[in-house]
C-alpha cells in the first residue's frame, strides 16, 4: 500500500522507473515492455493517484510535486525489496562461521588435514568442529546439528546430496619382524595369509561397522579379531611386537608404517576398494557456505575423481 492505494509490485517498479527516468520511453527499454505498455501503466498510475505524476514542459517531462515527495521513499523500498529478493553475495573472505564436519579419523587425516591450511587463508574468521561418526548422522544432519558428513559408508540417495572424492584402496600394517613383513610389497596378500593372522579391527561410528568382515562374506567366521579400535591412530601401539595385522584405508595404513617404521603389504584382492564422499542434505543444499566448503575439501584432499556435487544416484 503507498498513500492508502494498493499497488501490484510490477506497478511500483514502473512507477519507479518513470520518477527516476521521466521518460516513458527509457521506462520501456529498462523494463523490455513496449512503450504503449507503460504509457497505460502510467494513465493507471494517474487513476490511482489522483495525480499526473509527470508533465510536459519546454525542458521535456518533469515531476509533480505529488511526485517529487513519493520518489525517495518508493526508491528506497524499491531497494530494499531488490536486495531481500536477491541471493546474497559471498565472500569467504569475511566468512564467519563454525561448521560442524562429522568423520573418523581417517577423513580428517585424508580430507580435513590437508583443506585446513587453505580455509585459513581463505576465510581466516572460519572454523571446523569435528564431531565422531554416529549411527544417527542423518538425523543429525536434517536438525541442523552437523553441516557435513565426510564418510566411506554408502549414502542414502533419499536423504542426502553427495560430493564424490575418492576411491582408496586397503593395506595391512603389521609389526616389522612379523612373519609377513617381507611379503613383496607389489603384490597383494593371499586371502590365506592374511587369514592366518590374528587381526586387529577397525570400526567405523557406533554402529560398530566393519567393512572387512562384510568383504569377507561366507569367510569371515574364519577371521581372528582380538581387538576392535573406533580410530586408527591407537593401531601403532597395538601393532608394535604383535603377530596381528590390521587392515586400514592405504592411504592412513602408509603414513602409519612410515612414521612408526612398520610394514606396509597391501590387503587381500578380495577386500577391495570403497569411495570417499561428502554428504549433506536438502537444507544445506543452497547455502553457498556449504558448497564453497565442499569445493575446498574436494579441491584440496588429493582426490583422483572429484565430481560436481549431485544429488546421490
């Protein structure tokens, strides 16, 4: 409503152009309407107003003083209604948010460490929390309580959107004076070896996931586990002068034996690979925030096939 008179918003936004040009026919070119199409928005405006709005003059079309006193409000709402309208800029550079990335260890050895150097000097006011893997991220990530998930699981096509990283590969490291640590490293280990062994099991979030068991099928009763770790970082010190092996993600499996010197003998054929995902959901899909991060992650963490986000097929 302007002055008690109803308006539609095409109304106003011609209203505004012709205060602004005095000119029906710049007025039509702005808005890519024919001229007769405004000069009757201008004879309804007239109507509506009570007003003409715009005479002629020896010095061309002019103001009245109607107006004169309506243009700088109705400019300023014309503003105002232009820029709620309009998606919002972003910049990471004054990006200043925490978000919340739920992982294992493995993603923010593989996917965070390697990002978080260039977060900083892209958006230095923004941070990462990183929050273990659970059961219920999904419904963590629909309440708004995570952002993103960085996870090797399978994704539900029904609930979440994916970003594509990598796919990696599986190797065992075991102690350096263990009975396979000289088994040719360009070869994989036979499913009998690496049955013979008593293992040390890596689980993924509280469900107590365990990707090997699941590779092994019909064989798995066979499988000898003394122990199960949430997080591969403890697998060193469970290693060191045991007979166990443990089989992680290749790329976690060879900065463990380099650091610690222990061997490295890349798994069975039989266990296979798994692919390394970003996920979120619809009420993250829009935020430019959450996809300039997803970006980041994926252009920084060494993928070999990172794809355009979509939604998981």
């Amino acid at each position: 409503m302007l002055g008690g008179v109803h308006f539609d918003l095409n109304s106003l936004v011609t209203l505004g152009l012709l205060l602004r040009t005095k000119s029906v026919t710049r007025t039509a070119q702005q808005l890519g309407v024919s001229q007769p199409s405004v000069s009757r928005s201008l004879a309804q405006l007239r109507s509506l107003l009570g007003d003409p709005l715009l005479v002629r003059t020896a010095g061309g079309m002019e103001l009245t003083r109607r107006a004169e006193e309506l243009a700088p409000s109705l400019q300023d709402w014309l503003a105002t209604t232009a820029g709620l309208l309009e998606p919002p800029r972003f910049d990471p550079a004054t990006l200043d948010r925490r978000f919340r990335v739920a992982s294992t260890d493995f993603g923010v050895a593989a996917v965070v460490a390697p990002t978080l150097p260039h977060i900083g000097r892209a958006a230095p006011l923004a941070a990462i929390d990183i929050v273990p893997l659970t059961g219920d991220m999904v419904a963590r990530l629909t309440a708004g309580e995570i952002d993103l998930i960085i996870s090797g699981l399978d994704p539900d096509p029904a609930q979440t959107y994916e970003r594509f990283l990598f796919t990696e590969t599986f190797s065992c490291v075991v102690d350096r004076h263990h009975k396979l640590a000289a088994h040719p490293t360009d070869r994989s280990l036979s499913v009998e070896d690496f049955l013979s062994c008593p293992h040390i099991s890596f689980v993924v979030s509280d469900s107590g996931f365990d990707r090997i068991e699941l590779r092994l099928g019909e064989l798995a009763p066979r499988r000898r586990v003394i122990a199960r770790l949430p997080y591969f970082q403890a697998a060193p010190h469970m290693i060191r002068g045991s007979d166990a092996l443990m089989t992680l993600p290749t790329r976690a499996a060879e900065a463990i034996a380099r650091t610690h010197d222990l061997a490295c003998l890349p798994a069975p054929d039989l266990v296979g690979t798994f692919g390394y995902r970003l996920l979120w959901n619809e009420r993250s899909h829009r935020d430019p925030a959450i996809a300039w991060l997803c970006a980041m992650f994926a252009d920084h963490c060494g993928s070999d096939a990172a794809l355009p986000h979509s939604k998981a097929a």
